[in-house]
C-alpha cells in the first residue's frame, strides 16, 4: 500500500513551523543565560550572537515525532497510515529511540562545549559513546560483510567522520545549516521512491527543521548553530545514509550504495581537504584555521553568502547525480 503524500507534506510543514516559530524563544533564552558566541579570534560578527540553531532544530525535529506518535496512539489518523506507521513504529522502535536519544544527547555534547570549551579528547570521548549506543540499538552499515565487529567499527567511523565534518563546516552563515538541509532532502526523496516512508518522513523532519532555522542564520545570523547545532546536523546526517537500502532487488544498480557519499560529497570534501592541508602544516587535525573551500572561494573573490551558495549548488549537484543512481 502506498504510504499518502499529505503524511509527508504534515511532517515537513510541522517541522518547519515548529523550529521557525521556536526560534525567537531559543534565542531569547540563550541571550538571557548568555549562552552567545561572542566576537573574537577569525569571527567577524562584532557582536555577541545567541547559540540558539541547535536547540531550534531538535524542536523541529521532535514535534513531528511526537506528534506523529500521538497521532497513531490517539487514532487520529486514517486506519491505512496508522497501519503503515504503527508497523513501522514497531519494526525500527528501538532504532527510533537510539535516535533520538542519540539527537538529544549530542546537542547537550554540543551545549556544554559552547559554554566551556571541552577538551577534543572528552568531546570525542562524547562524540564515541553516543554514537557506540546508537550503533547497539541495529543502526548500522554492514558492506555486505557478515561481520559485527566489523560493523560496529565502520558504523561508529561514518558517524564521528560527519559529525566532525559538518562542525567543521560550521564556519560561514547557512553553510552547516543549508548543507544539512539539501542532504536531507535528497535522502527524502531516495526513500519515498523506494517505498521506505519512515526513512522518508524522518529525513523530511530534519530537512524541514533546518529550513525553518535558515532565516535566522542566513545570509546574516541573528543565531548561530553552534557546536550543539552543527553535532546534531552532522549525527542526523550520518544516521540517515545508513537506515535506507539504497542496493536492493527493486534498485539493482550497485553503484546505488555510494549514495550517500555523493550526497554528503561537499562536507566530506571540505573535511578531506583541510585536514590534509593540516597534516601537511604539521598541526592538528582539530585545530580551526581559514583553509577551507568556503574561505579559498571568498578569497577567490566571492562574497561570504555567494560562496556558500556556490557550495549548497555542489550540494545539489552531487545529489542529484545520487538520485540517478537510485
């Protein structure tokens, strides 16, 4: 049975509204508690800005879940979608509360190193143990190799490399955020074409949230993401090009499995490309510089918002390119 598109459109359009509309409280609670990222070394802002994006974007992330879980529980929706999603619910439960678990525990990862400055090794020590639960509760990539070990450990890499990824991409107004955004929405459309709806209407809660977080981040920021924001981003990502087949009896085209590394290709480029250029440098791979491709196109002569739309383009381009495969 064909799960309705109205259901897909619900769950983006409650996702939208609630980060949009939450975002003004965030931002005032963070000003309040000075939660801000003030001016200083390689920032331009002259101001203090609040670090509000991460807790926006989980707000937008959670109202369609748990809506979404009323709804069936309350039967307040057609008998056909309550069938589909409680099957769904059911199937991937403790998938689903990994997930979610996991989502709120790297935004609090994410908060308490905006406020204090963690250490790399404890915020990585954070970083292994959120996502080692999420890897125990079934999210896992297997390669087709019949091995658990083995895929805990290449489960566990994909998910520390985008999380870092996407914080390090954290570093021009709406760049993190849109990245996010696109990503999400190409892996929406990759599982609603192959039938895969609670994929799907994740992936749009996550595309959508962000949407709703765009205005305020871009192309000037009345908020920032912050560690708690691009952690999240970069974690939802990472679960989302594991939980769809995108090789399967009704996609038969094996380069479909490289997907997800065509989707997420401008995050895992950028990061590729600065920490080479790091390790070249002899410094740190974790320490923050002005190398990457959004700084070489600004200094190629592009203004701040034009680079991060040449970038969202390649972002678009390099799903498309996915969605073909699929």
């Amino acid at each position: 049975m064909k799960f309705p598109e109205h259901a897909y459109l619900a769950a983006g359009t409650v996702a939208f509204l609630a980060a949009l509309l939450s975002m003004p409280l965030w931002r005032w609670l963070c000003i309040r508690t000075g939660h801000v990222d003030d001016p200083g070394h390689r920032k331009i802002h002259d101001h203090p800005i609040a670090l509000a994006g991460g807790l926006g974007a989980l707000t937008g992330l959670l109202a369609p879940v748990v809506g979404g879980l009323l709804f069936v529980l309350a039967g307040g929706l057609p008998e056909s979608v309550i069938d589909q999603l409680s099957y769904g619910f059911a199937a991937r439960k403790w998938q689903l509360l990994a997930i979610v678990g996991g989502a709120l525990g790297m935004v609090a990862l994410g908060w308490w190193d905006d406020r204090h400055e963690l250490r790399p090794s404890v915020k990585f020590a954070g970083q292994l143990l959120i996502t080692l639960a999420v890897a125990a509760s079934g999210v896992r990539i297997t390669l087709f190799v019949p091995s658990v070990l083995f895929s805990y450990f290449i489960t566990i890499l994909w998910m520390l490399t985008l999380i870092n990824a996407l914080n390090f991409m954290d570093n021009m107004n709406g760049l993190c955020a849109g990245i996010g955004t696109i990503a999400a929405g190409w892996f929406a459309a990759i599982a609603i074409g192959h039938g895969q709806y609670l994929v799907a209407l994740l992936a749009l809660a996550i595309g959508c949230a962000l949407l709703g977080f765009l205005p305020y981040n871009f192309p000037k920021a009345s908020s920032f993401l912050g560690d708690a924001g691009s952690h999240l981003v970069g974690f939802l990502l990472a679960v989302l090009a594991i939980l769809p087949h995108f090789y399967s009896e009704t996609s038969p085209n094996r380069l479909a499995v490289i997907s997800p590394l065509l989707i997420l290709g401008v995050p895992l480029l950028d990061l590729a490309w600065v920490v080479i250029i790091r390790w070249r440098l002899g410094k740190p791979f974790w320490i923050g510089d002005n190398n990457h491709l959004s700084h070489r196109l600004n200094r190629a002569g592009l203004s701040r918002p034009n680079a991060v739309l040449v970038l969202w383009l390649g972002g678009l381009l390099f799903g498309a390119v996915a969605f073909a495969l699929n």
